[in-house]
C-alpha cells in the first residue's frame, strides 16, 4: 500500500514525466528516481530521464550512482543534432557558432553536460576561459571522472597563468593514464611556465619513453635541459633529435643557438642537403636558413649569413603577417587618452614590490634580471605573461578600438582588483620572501599605461639598446612565441620607433615612475649603472651582483647562455658587419640609427 503522503506518479507525456519528477527532486528524491526509471523502461537512451535518475541519486547520497547516471547520458547526448552541429563547428574553428548551438540547446536543457562542455570549450576557444571555469567545476562536481571536462579544466588554468592549480589537477589525471602524451605534455609545460626545468626533464624523458614522436620529444627535453643550466646534456639531446629527423629545422637550430662551435662541417652539409627538401616548408625551412645563417656569421661569411637569414625571414613573414601601422595607432591612442593626472605617482613601497624591466627584445632585459636577481632583496621571476593577459581579458569586455581609452578610465575598484589578480599570479611563481620580484617580460612596455596605473608601487625600468644594434639582432633571431615586427626591416624599425616614443613621453608624463639604463653602460659600468636602480627601490648595492655569471638559477630566454657569461661586448656593433645590407632598417630607424 502506498504511503498517502508521497505525492502520485502523473501519467501522461515524457515531459510531463519529467517535470513531475524535477518538482519531486528536493523532498521526494525515491519518487523522482522511480519517475526517471518508468521513462527509461520505456527508452533506455532518454538522456533527461538519465539527467533526472543522476540528479535523483545524489540526493539520495548516491554518488557513484550518479555518476554512472550522467556519463551514460552524457554518451546518449552526444547524438543529437544541435550538438553534433556545435562539435563540427568547433573543428572547423568556428567557435562562436558552436557556443550559439551550445546555448540555444541548453536554453531547452540547462542541465545538458554535454552541451555544458561544448559551451566550456567554446568558451576557452574564444578566450574566456575564466567564464569557462565555473561550468567546468558544475560538470565535474556532477561526474568527477568525466576526462574531458578534466582537460579542459587544465588548459582553462593554464590560459590564466594559474599553473600552481594544473600541477596537481594533471598528477591526478596521469595516475589513472600514466602514458596519455596530451596530459604529459601540458604538465611539462605547467613545470616550465614556473620555472621548474629539473621536473620539466623529468616529464620530458617520460615523453621520450612513449617513443610517439622521437625527434620532437628529444628537442623539447633538450630545452628543459638548457634553461636548467645543463649545456652538454642538452647539446646531446639535441644530437638525438637530429639523429632522429636529420632534416629538422629547430632542432639544428637550437644546437647551434646553444653552442655554435659544437658545428661540424658534416653538420654544415647535412643542414644544406635538409634545406634543399624542406626549404619551402614555413617551419623547417625558416629554422634551417637561421641555423645556416648563424652558422655562415660563425664562418665570418656575413654575405651568406644575411642572405640565409633574410630567406628565414621571407618565410616567417609568410606565416606572420604584421602590420606596423596598427601599433603606431594603439600608441597614438594611448598618448591621446592617458593624461598625466591618470597616472598616480609612486607611493611607499610594499612588500612584495614588482620590478618591470621593459624594453626591445635583446635589449639585455635577462642580463639586467640575471644581476638584480643575486641581490639578497630581489627575485628573479623571469617573464611573466600576466599583464598581457589581464589586458586581454579587459578587451575581451570592449571594443577592441576603445581599449586605450578604457585603460585611461579605469577606477579605483577595478585597479584594485587586476592589482591584487596580478600579485597573485606573480605569487604561484615566487619561491622566496624577498620584498622585490622581477618580471622582465620585455614586451610590457606595451602595456606600460595600464601597469603604471594598476600597479603605482612597482619600479619600472626601461632598458635601452644602440637602435642598430637592438633591431639586427631581432632580425636574426628566432623567438619561441614569435615577434612578427622582426620578419621584415621595415617592420622592425618602426616597433623601435614606437617603444621610444611611448616610453620617453610617459617617462616625462610619470616623473620617477620610470628609471632609464642604457645596455652599454651596463657591459661598461655594472655598478654605476645598477646603483641608481637599486637606489629607486631603497637598496644599497651587493659585491654578488658582479658575479652574477656564476649564478646556478635557471633562465629560460634566448640569452640563456649569454648570461652565464662575464661581461663582454662582443654585442655591441654588431651590426657593422653586415651595414651593406642594412640600408631598410636605417632608413625606418631615422634619426634613432645615429
């Protein structure tokens, strides 16, 4: 006989089975399972009966139940049209239409994980991976084992520098697929990103084990191994990659960015014969002209040098586009919007206090670091990625037009916040006490407007280069995450122009809040250059910075092993050799190539 208190079990539509069994949920949680069970016995594959029997479950204090509920769901909901629809619009890279699918659908069914994870990734795709997290944590509440979900959780943190977080999030994952290569990779990069190499290699060599791709593996431990500090290691795993694809271009030139004079002339023409199949290739081609450019300036052959690197360049170009005058426009804007009452004046420091190092590329940012870093008051955090990725979160919020504006109009709140996220952040990396870290990702310069209203306690330093000098070497080099000013002459010249001019006018705008060095003066004078640095920060200068070569800590920039040297000049005038064919860069450079 059933009890007259529980309230009957309607007959009629699924729907109305199923929003009879919703409204039972929360004090009838027997009666809306037994509900769900009726409309299954019926169709086995009714994903909002499944829904409904989890949700049933976990309010019973079912959990595994409930779990098993939702991944059967979950793998009936992956059949329906709208949300077929929404994952072909996600391979195809169209992610806005995939979330509009996603949503239209969970507007009929909000409690939909499958559609939940495509609106998640699109959301992460689409560079919103903090509106990501939450329905990601919803999913994984409901179904904890669901890998997916899991991963995307991972790269969601990843994208918002939150790598503290993915480390063990990830060290869980892999103690159920020890050998998943996707997982492995993301948690060498985890290591990385916070300067973690000696984990980094470790990943690597299980990486390495899985032998799923030899040469790629081989390169990857070998740069763990160099920002570690461990040269002839990382040489030889750089050997093993081209043992493993003698026609891959980063590998050759990694090896020869790391230690040029470990070359051979078999080396030389085993480059030459790769560039022959793989010249046309963006990828290989562009890092074999480089390797043979170094390669060729090593030889004194700087006709051959240039023409390799100017070939390297033609392709990264190709795979780059840039427009210079889109810069020159954001820097327009910035200096029309940011008045000097919007930039507060430096107050008492505090602790901790970051360290902005700005400038060009190879403008010696990491050998400036590499100094203040042996100072018993200062961490080195090498670059930071912070900033960049504040502000790409504000524009995400505006037109991307007004942004210079909205930095200009920021209040107080909202400072206040990106303050306290971009401390936090800096904090997961931080493995020291010391009232002062330094960010040197040079590139911050950009972004000088919005750090030096969002941050009024930090130091910012600009260091500066001899033009020519500066440019050459962006020209030549191969930057890990691209630097597309530095393909072309032209291009490159100009960014200098626009770094100059948006830091010397906020220097005069922002008296004290920017403190000036100059590279030169650095190799030259080290103490009478750093003192007034460490003067800006209240701190009296340390023998230990002089030896600053001799320092174990990990670098992870192009100048790895530059800085593990004493100071020299061999990279001032180091353009003269090849002025014949620098007649572009001078031209856009003006008067700052003098």
């Amino acid at each position: 006989m059933s009890n007259p208190a529980e309230p009957a079990t309607r007959e009629g539509t699924v729907e109305q089975a199923l929003a009879n069994g919703r409204e039972m949920l929360r004090n009838h949680p027997d009666i809306a399972l037994r509900q769900a069970q009726v409309i299954l016995s019926q169709d086995p594959r009714d994903a909002r009966a499944l829904r409904l029997a989890a949700a049933a479950h976990r309010a019973l204090g079912q959990a595994p139940l409930a779990e098993r509920a939702e991944m059967v769901a979950l793998q009936h909901s992956n059949g329906i049209p709208a949300l077929v629809a929404a994952r072909a619009a996600l391979r195809a890279g169209e992610f806005g239409e995939a979330s509009r699918l996603a949503a239209e659908h969970l507007a009929r069914e909000r409690d939909d994980l499958a559609a939940l994870t495509l609106s998640a990734e699109s959301a992460v795709a689409l560079g919103f991976s903090d509106k990501a997290e939450p329905i990601l944590r919803e999913i994984l509440r409901r179904a904890p084992s669901f890998d997916p979900a899991q991963y995307l959780l991972a790269n969601a943190l990843m994208l918002m520098d939150r790598q503290q977080e993915v480390r063990p999030l990830l060290a869980q994952m892999l103690a159920s697929t020890p050998d998943d290569p996707a997982l492995l990779e993301m948690l060498a990069k985890a290591h990385s990103d916070l300067g973690d190499f000696a984990a980094a290699a470790e990943v690597n060599e299980r990486l390495i084990a899985l032998a799923r791709n030899p040469a790629e593996s081989w390169l990857n431990y070998g740069d763990s191994l160099r920002f570690a500090g461990r040269k002839a290691d990382s040489v030889a795993a750089y050997r093993k990659a081209i043992a493993e694809d003698p026609r891959h271009g980063r590998a050759w030139w990694s090896l020869i960015d790391l230690d040029a004079k470990a070359l051979t002339a078999d080396d030389v023409e085993c480059m030459e014969q790769a560039l022959e199949t793989r010249g046309d290739d963006l990828e290989h081609g562009c890092n074999l002209h480089f390797a043979l450019g170094m390669a060729r300036d090593g030889q004194g052959k700087h006709e051959a040098a240039f023409k390799h690197f100017a070939a390297g360049n033609v392709l990264r170009v190709q795979a780059q586009p840039y427009d210079p005058g889109e810069l020159t426009e954001q820097i327009d804007r910035y200096l029309a919007t940011l008045a000097p009452a919007n930039i507060p004046a430096s107050r008492q420091v505090t602790s901790p206090t970051p360290v902005f190092i700005v400038g060009m590329p190879r403008s010696g940012s990491t050998l400036l670091e590499r100094i203040l870093g042996q100072h018993s008051q200062i961490e080195a955090l090498g670059e930071l990625p912070i900033v960049g990725h504040i502000l790409q979160r504000l524009e995400r919020e505006e037109a991307p037009e007004d942004i210079e504006a909205r930095v200009a109009s920021l209040d107080a709140p909202v400072l206040a916040t990106m303050r306290e996220a971009y401390l936090a952040r800096a904090s997961e990396r931080r493995k020291t006490d010391r009232p002062f870290f330094v960010d040197k990702l040079h590139m911050n310069w950009k972004h000088l407007p919005l750090i030096l209203r969002m941050l009024p306690e930090a130091v910012v330093i600009d260091l500066r280069r001899d033009a020519m000098d500066c440019c050459w070497s962006n020209y030549r080099t191969l930057f890990s995450h691209g630097h597309r000013a530095a393909n072309d002459q032209a291009h490159i010249g100009a960014f200098y122009r626009d770094y100059v001019r948006l830091t010397d006018e906020l220097r005069e705008r922002a008296p004290g809040r920017i403190h000036f060095a100059r590279y030169e003066d650095l190799v030259d004078d080290l103490e009478g250059t750093v003192r007034p640095l460490l003067d800006a920060m209240g701190l009296s200068f340390e023998q230990d910075l002089a030896d600053f070569h001799l320092s174990a800590d990990p670098v992870a920039t192009a100048s790895s092993e530059q800085v593990r040297r004493p100071l020299n000049r061999s990279g001032i005038g180091a353009w003269r050799p090849y002025e014949p064919w620098l007649s572009q860069l001078k031209e856009a450079l003006g008067p700052l190539a003098g």
